[in-house]
C-alpha cells in the first residue's frame, strides 16, 4: 500500500503583537515587517523543497490569514483557495490578553507566568464580562460561531478542537496522497504537535514552534506520521528561533 500525503505546519510570521511582547491569543493583530518577511521566506522554502500544496487551510485571524495570502502568492504552483477553520485560532489567553508578558511576569512571579504559558491543564483567568462582549462584537467574532470564543482557554482543550479539525478536515486529503498546509499560531500547533506525536505533558511543555519555519510530517499508509516530532526544511534556522523563545518563556 503506498503512503499517505504530506502535511506542513507553519506559524504565522511575526506579528505586531508578537514584536511588542504581548499576550496575543485572540486579539487580531497585523503581521509585522518582519513577520511579511518570514512568510515570503517560508513560501521560497517549500518550493526550494519542491513542496506544492494541494489543500491550504488557516486559523480565522488576521495574522495567519495574511501569511497564508503571502505563502500561496508566491508559490509557483497556485494551490486552490485556501479554506479558513476557527479551530486553528490562537489559544484565549483570557484576561491576559493584550498584556504585556514582562509585566505579568513581574505581578505574578515566574512559576505562575510559565504555568500560564507552558502548560497542557492549566487555564489563565478568565475574561471579564466587559472585556469578553467587547470582543464578542468584534467583525471577527460575530462572523464566527459561539463556540469560538471562550471565556479563556486550556492547552488541553486547544488540542481537543485541533484533533477534530484534523480528523475531518487533513486526513482525508492525506489519504488521498495530498500535500496539505495549515497556517496557524504557536499554541494551536503545539497542540496540533501533541495530537499528531501523542506527546505526554512533560514534552509539550517543551515545544516551541519558531514563526515563518514550515515542519513537514510525512504520513504512512496508515495515516500515522513517518518521523516523529516532523522535519523543519531549514533545521538550523528553526533551531536557533527555537532556542530563541525558550529564552523568552516559550512559544
């Protein structure tokens, strides 16, 4: 039985929020300069690799949605229209959101601000009501079912809707033998990692996912990836990125 297709997973380029050290999550921030470069060097990238995309899907924000307009404008090969899933959003980092992560860190020390970054169970307090209904009456979120906006947001329930995403939305096309790219954020593909890896707690706390790196996981006939933990198509460069936000407090 041949193998199955290709899947590639890609963090946005660096956004606005990113570049100024924010808690980002669901806040629909703008790719930054730097960020637009990222996404034209993912794009030069897969097609270096010979790598063309017969299916593209995004996360609902802006920042992923701009990579992925980039990414496929530039691939010689123009994939079809990409599809967008709210299932692939950011994590909600609840009343986090929009802080900046110094200045949580230095209210709540450091084992709770890595608690709150870092692990699988553990959610950050939830949105206030004023806070919520404003972003509930956001252009994004009233085009978005109700369920896409939570009060605040678990790692472990992130992987719960990204494994659906994947189960009803990438496998069939990799059963087909396709070549698949998912543009998202760096918590939703840490839990997207987890699901395809079955990682245990102690290594999704370890996972970072550098911006603009595209991870390639090639699949067996049985839909199970060939190598675990994917291969980035430029390892050292992802690997320093990586290193990078380790030093920062994680993806």
């Amino acid at each position: 039985m041949p193998d199955a297709g290709i899947l590639v997973l890609l963090r946005h380029g660096e956004s606005t929020a990113n570049a100024a050290g924010l808690f980002t999550g669901v806040l629909d921030a703008p790719l930054s300069v730097r960020g637009i470069r990222e996404a034209h060097a993912a794009a030069d990238l897969l097609d270096e690799a010979g790598l063309a995309p017969q299916a593209v899907f995004s996360s609902e924000l802006h920042r992923a949605r701009q990579t992925t307009e980039i990414v496929t404008a530039d691939l010689p090969a123009r994939p079809e229209p990409f599809a967008s899933d709210w299932r692939l959003n950011e994590r909600n980092y609840g009343a986090l959101t929009g802080r900046s992560k110094e200045d949580v860190r230095a209210e709540f020390g450091q084992e709770q601000y890595l608690a709150w970054r870092r692990s699988v169970h553990t959610a950050p307090p939830p949105l206030g009501d004023d806070a919520f209904a404003a972003l509930r009456e956001t252009a994004l979120f009233r085009r978005l079912p109700a369920e896409a906006l939570t009060r605040s947001e678990a790692l472990s329930e992130v992987m719960t809707r990204v494994a659906e995403f994947h189960a009803e939305r990438v496998e069939p096309r990799l059963a087909d033998g396709q070549t698949v790219l998912v543009v998202a954020h760096g918590n939703s593909l840490r839990a997207f990692c987890a699901v395809l890896d079955s990682l245990d707690d102690h290594a999704i706390h370890r996972l970072n996912l550098p911006t603009g790196h595209p991870l390639i996981y090639r699949f067996g006939a049985a839909l199970a990836p060939r190598q675990l933990s994917g291969r980035y198509l430029d390892a050292v460069g992802a690997l320093a990125a990586a290193i990078a936000l380790a030093g920062q407090g994680g993806t």
